[in-house]
C-alpha cells in the first residue's frame, strides 16, 4: 500500500527519515500509559525573533527525560548554518556568532537528525508552542511538497506549573510573568547554566519538568491521559 500526502507526493517518495516519521508520529499513547514510562524530548530553539511568523532558529537542543531522570547520554545539538542572516546585537545574547552560523549544519540535516531523534516522543518545551511553530516553519519551507509538521504530543512547561498552581489558587497563577523560565528556575532551586543558549535551556527544562512531573504525581496525575488533558 502507498500512502500519500495531500500534495499528490507519496511518502515511498519522500527521503527515509521523512518516511518514517510520517508513520511513527502518529502512533498512539495508550491513555493509561504511566507518566514514569513516557520518553519525553525536552527541546529548546534560538531564534533571530520572537514572532514565529517571520522570525527562524539558529540553533536547536534537546535531551531525553525518561524514568524520572534525565539522560544526558541522549541529547542533541545543532547550531543551524545559515548565509543569509546577519547577527544582530538582539540575538547576540544566545553567544551565536556569524562564524558559527556559518559553520553549523545545513537545515536538512539539522532536521533529519531532529525527526530521527524525537521519534513518537512526547514533545517538552517553556513557550512550547512558539518552538513548534518555529521548526514547523522549518519544515513547510524545505519540503513543502510533503507538507509535513510536527505530531508528538506537546507538553508546555509554562502551562503544567501553572496547572498544578490552580490546585492550591497561588496568586502566582494568575501573573504570567512568574511563569519565566528565570523565575520558576529560581523557585524550583534550579542554577540557570548556560542560560540563552539551545542545549543549556533544555537542560534547564528538563530539570524543571522532573519538578513539575514529581509535584504532578503529588497531585494524582500518574497517566499520558491525566498528564495531557
């Protein structure tokens, strides 16, 4: 059996990596699943902007949290390469020079190391939606004839903290502002390494959502389906 994208394309047609996530992305959690088993992909993007719109990555980090730990022996790391941007003194802030960009690994690459590593995973990031859209983008602009975009589950960090607040009403559900990665950092204990940098954010995530998660379970969310309703 061929299956097929709406453009007419067939997945048979399309590069392995590509091919493959088309058919393990859309595998299905078990409701009950328990959130102890689930492979999370904690993930972060640097980006020229803050409008998903119009702004891109230049750089992508991700780690795995599985079993209430972090696996720091599965993680990724890419610094995007891109000629056609020029470094500005906004995202100087990430330590992203323009000799960097120009060295780093070409989209496609970037992106089939990117598919190859999330595989089925439940997707982990602050702001999560921001940085799916961004590598979205990514994804319609090199293979647009496949028309194919990000289907993991998608788990916000920003939104569970201020979910598990609203068990206890804290004031601090209702002030977006303590929701940063900065703040929660600090309310959670967590030193802020490598701060503003792909690879260092997402460590930084995946020590917060272990947090997040173990606090979860306090409150009686032990399942794929409690955890994300």
């Amino acid at each position: 059996m061929k299956w097929f994208w709406s453009s007419g394309t067939s997945v048979t047609d399309a590069p392995d990596y590509i091919a493959r996530y088309h058919q393990v992305s859309r595998t299905k959690y078990n409701p009950k699943l328990s959130i102890r088993r689930i492979r999370f992909v904690v993930f972060d993007t640097e980006t020229t902007g803050l409008n998903p719109k119009k702004d891109t990555w230049l750089s992508l980090g991700a780690i795995v949290v599985e079993q209430q730990a972090i696996r720091v022996d599965q993680s990724l790391e890419c610094t995007v390469q891109r000629s056609d941007i020029d470094i500005s003194e906004q995202v100087s802030v990430h330590g992203i020079t323009q000799t960097k960009l120009g060295g780093g690994i070409p989209e496609t690459e970037v992106l089939r190391h990117w598919l190859q590593f999330i595989d089925n995973s439940v997707l982990v990031a602050h702001h999560a939606a921001f940085d799916k859209e961004i590598i979205n983008r990514a994804l319609n602009r090199l293979y647009p004839e496949y028309q194919i975009r990000l289907h993991n589950p998608l788990l916000d960090t920003v939104a569970l903290a201020r979910r598990l607040d609203r068990f206890n009403t804290l004031p601090e559900a209702q002030n977006p502002a303590d929701y940063s990665l900065d703040v929660l950092c600090q309310r959670f204990q967590i030193t802020p390494t490598d701060r503003h940098t792909a690879a260092g954010d997402a460590f930084i995530t995946a020590q917060l959502l272990l947090k997040l998660l173990a606090e979860a379970e306090r409150r009686g969310i032990r399942t794929f389906r409690q955890l994300l309703k």
